[in-house]
C-alpha cells in the first residue's frame, strides 16, 4: 500500500492526511513511490517543514494530484506547509518531496529535502530513501554534547598557543560538526580546516554564499595555519584515538588545495613522527599536479567532489574560477596513478543523476580513471533552485532510471568501484572491491624548495 501524505501545522507539528497518498518527486515529475524506493524513516533523521510551500498528494479514486491548501486540527482553518525528512547518515534520497511552490517563496536553506509519508499499517513513518553505508561512527546518538565542554577545556590546556584549538571549540560547539567534536573526544575522523580562499563559488556552498538567497550554515576559517600548527593537532589524534583519520578540507573552508604547500609540509612532519593513522584530503580537485606530491608527503587517501559527469552540469553547480571539469577529471587520475584512496563525492539528486545520459557518463568516468569508491551523498538544495541551476544547453539527457536502479547499474555494470557514504580509515579499505589492504605511507623526503601554495 502506497503511504499516507504527510503535511505541516504552522508550529511544524506533523498529521497525516487520511485519503491522500504520498507523492515524491524525480526532478520536477511528480511520481507514486516504489516499495524499492522506501524504508522506515531511520534514527537519527531529521523533520522538516518547507515554508512557502503547500502539501501535494495523490488521490487513489480520482487517480489526480491534489493541493491542500486549507486545514483545520481543531484551532481553526490555517495554511498547511509540505514537510519531508532529511534521512540519517549512510541513506540516499530516491525521491524528492513533491510540492507546489507559493509565488514569492523564499529559497529554501542547504537540506537534503527528501519524500516521506506514514504507513497506514503500522502507524510509522517512511521516508524515500535506502541505506547506502552503515557506520555506526558517524550515527547522530554518538554525538552527545554531555561532557564536551570538559574536552574543550583540556584541548585548550594541552595546546594553548595552536590557533586551531579555538576554530575547532567553535566548530564543535557552536557549528556541531561531526569531525570537530570527534577531535576533541579523541576519536575516529578529525578536521583539519587550512584554506579561508576557494577557487569555485559552490551554489550550494555552506560556508560563504554570494547569491545571498539564504545564510550560509557556517562561516569559514579566517586564517592559513602554519604546518607546524597542523601536525601538533594531527600527531596527538592519530597516536592516541581509535580508527583515526586526520583530513584537510571541511565545511568550513574553502579550498584546500590552493594551500597545497602548507598540506606538503605538514604531512611530511606529522609522517616523520608517526605512521598510524590515515592522512586523508577532501577537495575539488582543481590542482592534479599536486596530488602525486601530496603522496610522496605521506597523504593516504582523497576525495573529489562533482554533481555530474556532465561538463556543462558541473560547471553550471560549482560555478569554478580557475580550473575546470578537466582539471576534476585530471586529479582523479593523479590520485588513483599516485596510489591515493581515490574517492568521489558525489552530490546525488533524483531525476538528475539518474538520467541515462548521467548514468553513461558516470560508467565511463569510472572506467576511465581507476576512482575505487562513490561516496553517493545527497545534495543539500532547495530542489528547484538546483534544477534552475543546471546548464539547460547539454542537451536530451533520456529518461530518469530511479535512483535504486541507478544503483543496481552501478553493482553490475562498475563492480570494481565501491559505493559508500563515508570516509573510513586505511585498515577498513580492504573490506571494499579492487582495494588493497592498506599499507604504511611512503617513507618521508624533503619538500622542494621555493614552492608556496
């Protein structure tokens, strides 16, 4: 049975409509969900309400699309607002949230806005939505913020002059990030945010916006930390926490290759003092020539980002400044050729990725440049402004498979890439297709003189 629809009062609180079904949406089509495409609304998701935005769902008799525009829970006849979930980390949307636009609406903030409704039968929520990965290092009830204040402090005690410590407090306390708050638990994946300047202008970018249609969600690091500053931080995670990783590029900065210089020199000391650990980077890929560098240095794993396989698509989402699809493609190569970790993140949405002029793209891609993981992330976006951003010039791009199948593409057609969510550390790779176990990182060497990042 075809869920329920699921709609907002004005305070947020959820009902379910009693007749009408649940819609999602591929792109801007409209579409009756798959049972492939649900699963129980997972722990740790997140509801939300799309302001400005009225709730639309199916009518099974009338076999139409209807608006609800007016209800009554007893206060009275009010606006409903469409609402959705946002599904816990490892699950990728299969459907968007099918909803009519009010004329003025304000653009929507940087969420994963994906389909829900209520099964009848059990009384529980379903989301559009299937798990992808399962970490349970980076499940949401691991990040309770009891006792943090407490790290903070001993943090600071124990490096009182890394400038770090104070951007990593407020990251962690004020931003919660995940990879912060790990750093000071002395656990698992740590940030290591160097780069205040990006050569791209991300439409969905969560630190600055430009556009200025809706706040970013976090606002960038101010400084370049010295290498020295780097690896004091990173040297004390990876000796002492558990699966540890250390990794430059996070939601708070902007490129961290335009600082590749400064990663070089930090690797190259965190590595002369240990070997544990994994040395990972997360970047836009803009710079291939230093990727086979940062290997020498002692980097052990990356992670490339892009929306699409597409030039024009790419180009159209990361809007870059002074590299192109090209250089993205390039890097991949330069990291796999170097033996890097090469993964993708790759920001998925429904009705987009799925097109089969995508899914090719993507199966050559693969083919191409030896990446050994997608790391298929659900792009946070207000729907129609991504679909308004997309470069309309590429062309017919056919019919849109369905995200599960886009996955059951992938299995078959590109069995050595392994699909993921997360970033893991070196003892964990072999457990993924056409990896190797993990190995020691290259011995250390002494970084050219008279480059700067």
């Amino acid at each position: 049975m075809i869920p329920l629809m699921v709609m907002a009062d004005s305070r947020g609180q959820l009902f379910e409509h009693p007749d009408l079904q649940m819609v999602g949406a591929l792109g801007s089509e409209a579409v009756a969900p798959e049972l492939e495409e649900l699963s129980p609304l997972p722990e740790g998701s997140r509801f939300f309400t799309m302001p400005g935005h009225l709730p639309v769902g199916g009518d099974p008799e009338a076999d139409e699309l209807v608006t609800v525009d007016e209800a009554d829970w007893g206060d009275g006849p009010e606006t409903p607002q469409a609402a959705c979930t946002f599904p816990a980390p490892g699950w990728m949307r299969t459907l968007l949230p099918f909803a009519e636009r009010i004329d003025g609406a304000e653009t929507l903030p940087l969420w994963a806005y994906t389909a829900m409704g209520l099964d009848p039968d059990t009384g529980e929520f379903v989301c559009a939505a299937v798990q992808v990965d399962d970490c349970p290092r980076w499940a949401p009830e691991e990040y309770d913020d009891r006792g943090l204040s407490d790290r903070l402090a001993e943090m600071k005690g124990k490096f009182p002059k890394n400038r770090m410590i104070a951007h990593l407090d407020r990251c962690a306390s004020e931003f919660h990030c995940f990879a912060a708050k790990n750093f000071f638990a002395g656990r698992w994946e740590m940030g290591l945010p160097i780069a205040p300047l990006c050569n791209a202008d991300c439409r969905g970018c969560i630190s600055l916006q430009t556009d200025e249609l809706f706040p970013a969600s976090h606002e960038r690091i101010e400084f370049v930390p010295s290498p020295e500053e780097l690896a004091e931080i990173a040297c004390a995670h990876l000796e002492g926490a558990e699966k540890a990783v250390a990794s430059f590029g996070q939601g708070c900065e902007g490129e961290p290759l335009l600082q590749a210089a400064v990663i070089e020199r930090a690797c190259r000391l965190i590595r002369q003092k240990t070997d544990r650990g994994t040395l990972h980077l997360n970047t836009n890929g803009s710079r291939p020539e230093w990727l086979p560098r940062l290997a020498e240095a002692g980097l052990d794993s990356v992670r490339i980002s892009t929306n699409s396989f597409i030039p024009g698509r790419h180009h159209a989402y990361y809007r870059p400044e002074t590299y192109g699809f090209e250089e993205m493609e390039d890097s991949v190569r330069a990291a796999a050729g170097a033996g890097l970790y090469t993964q993708l993140n790759y920001l998925v949405f429904p009705g987009v990725t799925d097109r089969e002029a995508e899914v090719e793209a993507l199966l050559d891609f693969c083919g191409r440049t030896g990446v050994h993981v997608l790391q298929m992330k659900n792009l946070c976006i207000d729907p129609e402004l991504y679909l308004d951003t997309l470069d309309e010039e590429e062309g017919e791009t056919g019919e849109a498979v369905g995200m599960t199948r886009l996955l059951g593409i992938l299995e078959e057609e590109a069995p050595e890439v392994a699909l993921r969510y997360f970033n893991r550390p070196r003892d964990e790779w072999h457990l993924d297709p056409g990896a190797s176990p993990a190995s020691s990182p290259p011995p250390s060497a002494p970084p050219p003189a008279g480059e700067k990042g």
